[in-house]
C-alpha cells in the first residue's frame, strides 16, 4: 500500500491540445521538455514569490523526486521473445 510520501503525483490540467503539441516542438528546439520547462518554472516562481513554508515544502519535494529518480530504471528491460 502506497502513502503520499510513497511516490510523485500526476496533477491534470487543461489547455487547448494545439497549445500542448506547439509547447512540445518549442521545448525541442530549447533542448529540453515539457516536464522539465514546467517543473523549472514552479521552482523558480516558489523560489522568488514563496515565504519560508513554501521554500520548505520545496526542498521536501526535492527530496522526493530525488528519491524517485533514484529508483527509477531499476527494472531489467523486457528481452525480445524469439
């Protein structure tokens, strides 16, 4: 059984596809992705406008996506069946 702490969490939200799909093609030509442009931009916003209850839920959350990474890659990947 997993806990909030066990594991990151998917937020959903809406926008129009077409904004998603160019985001996509505009965070290619920056080298980079989408999940990686929209965690840098909350850190940045938490870091310039958040008071001291929000830089340390920061640096909890850097912690679990720390750990998560961590484990992530840990399986052995599935060979071809012959």
């Amino acid at each position: 059984m997993t806990t909030d702490s066990d594991h990151t969490h998917q937020q959903r939200f809406r926008l129009p596809l077409v904004w998603w799909n160019t985001y996509k093609r505009v965070t290619d030509r920056l080298g980079t992705n989408r999940t990686a442009r929209l965690l840098a931009l909350i850190r940045d916003d938490i870091e310039k406008h958040g008071d001291e209850q929000d830089l340390e839920a920061l640096a909890q959350g850097d912690a679990e996506l720390a750990e998560r990474r961590a484990r992530k890659g840990g399986r052995p990947r599935k060979q071809p069946e012959e």
